[in-house]
C-alpha cells in the first residue's frame, strides 16, 4: 500500500470517527421527519398543476364539441340555401375543429391517467412519511431512554452514600424535634382552660338546640306531650300559712 493510500485512509478515519461523535440521532431523526415534512406541499402543488391542465383540456375538448356542432347547423344550412361557397369555407372549418377536437380527447386521457398517477403518488408518500414519522418517534425515545440511562449509570458511579448519610440523620434528627414540640404545643393547647370553656359552652349549646327541637316535635305532635312538673314545696324555715274551711295551714299543720 503506497503512502498516499494510507494517508487518504487515516485521514477518512479520523474525520468520519469526529463526524460520528459529533452526530446526535436524535436532531437528525428530527430533521427527517421536518424534511419529509416540507416535500408535501412541493408534491400538493405538482398534483395541482397536473389536475389543473386535465381541467383545462376538459375545458377546450368541450368547447371543440360545441363548435364541432353549430359548424355542422352551418353547413347545413348553407347547402340548403345553395350557397355552395359558404358551406365549402364551413366544411373546411368543421374538418379542422375535428382534427383539433381528437388531439384534445387524446391529450385529455394522457392527463387523466397523469392526474391520477400524481394523486396517488402523493397518497403514497404521506403514508409513508407517516409510517416513517411513527419510527422515527420510537427512535427519539429510544435514544432519550438511553441517554438517561447512560446519565443514570454516571451519577450512580460517582455516588458514595456515605457522604451524605450524615446530613441526611442531621436533617431527620432536626426534623423530629420539630414535630415533637409542634405535638407538644398542640397538646398543651387543647387542654388549657379556655379550651375547656368552650368544650362547655358547646355542650350546653347543643343541649338547648336539643330541647329546642323536642319542643317543635311535641308542638307538631310528633311526640306526646310532657308531663308537667311537680310543685315544689316551700322550703322549711318559709311561712305558707293558708286558710281551709276556717282552719288555718300553717306548713302543713292545722290550727283553729
């Protein structure tokens, strides 16, 4: 091998191994799929102009038939005026829009067949760039889950758990200490005096709305009504003294 050839050899090696480094899969896919991408409104556009001539000769083939028609309403009409001269001009007239009215029906088809040959060729190419787009995805994720298993097996590498297991008891010790006198605070707030003040005032409170609704109860006959209370007697020491057929009561005692 002469020298040259080991030279081209190792500079190819050299650029192709930095190209190589330097490529990301991911940009590239990415650049693809926007290529493929922007060919189709380039491919829309041709199948219009191939759609656009079809029409046109459409146009023209319709419009030879209708000449074709009226130059032979002419002829007719001439020769049965005898005006020989005149239907001879038409018949030449008539035999030219013929010619050109077969070229037209010819061409037509040619662009029919063209016209659908290009639609079908666009729907070809989208439904590959579709089923390209749909690989070229699986790929970019494909190459993003291993870039960060790659990025994941570094960190794992360089982590030594022993140097932060300390800060990780410090924060856990300071973290505790704070619960333990948020609960104790709690603690001591829930039983202070006031607290308690208002665990009575709430009690009573529903006692009245208790009594407040067996009250509506009884009014609407829901339940039968309350016995009334017994009369208290006086309290001993009182004076009650009344009269009962001429005898006075004093507390329960009879005197004349």
């Amino acid at each position: 091998m002469g020298l040259m050839s080991r030279l081209s050899r190792s500079i190819r090696a050299l650029f192709g191994g930095i190209i190589e480094t330097t490529e990301n899969p991911e940009l590239i896919l990415q650049q693809t799929i926007r290529d493929m991408r922007d060919r189709v409104p380039e491919l829309n556009n041709s199948v219009a102009q191939v759609m656009a001539t079809e029409k046109l000769l459409a146009k023209s083939k319709e419009r030879l038939e209708t000449q074709v028609v009226d130059l032979d309403s002419k002829i007719r009409a001439s020769v049965k005026l005898n005006r020989d001269d005149i239907a001879t001009a038409y018949i030449g007239q008539l035999q030219q829009a013929q010619m050109d009215l077969q070229k037209t029906s010819q061409q037509l088809e040619h662009a029919t067949l063209a016209s659908k040959q290009a639609l079908k060729a666009r729907d070809n190419y989208v439904l590959q760039m579709q089923r390209r787009t749909a690989e070229a995805m699986q790929l970019i994720n494909q190459s993003k889950q291993a870039r960060l298993q790659e990025q994941l097996a570094q960190t794992m590498e360089s982590f030594q758990i022993g140097d932060d297991a300390s800060t990780f008891n410090e924060m856990r010790d300071k973290i505790d200490r704070r619960a333990a006198a948020a609960e104790a605070k709690l603690q001591l707030g829930s039983a202070s005096v006031d607290n308690q003040m208002q665990d009575i005032e709430r009690e009573a409170m529903d006692m009245q709305l208790q009594d407040k609704l067996l009250a509506y109860k009884q009014e609407m006959g829901l339940l039968p009504a309350a016995t009334s209370a017994p009369q208290a007697l006086p309290a001993r020491g009182e004076t009650g003294a009344t009269e009962q057929n001429g005898e006075v009561v004093n507390n329960g005692r009879r005197t004349n």
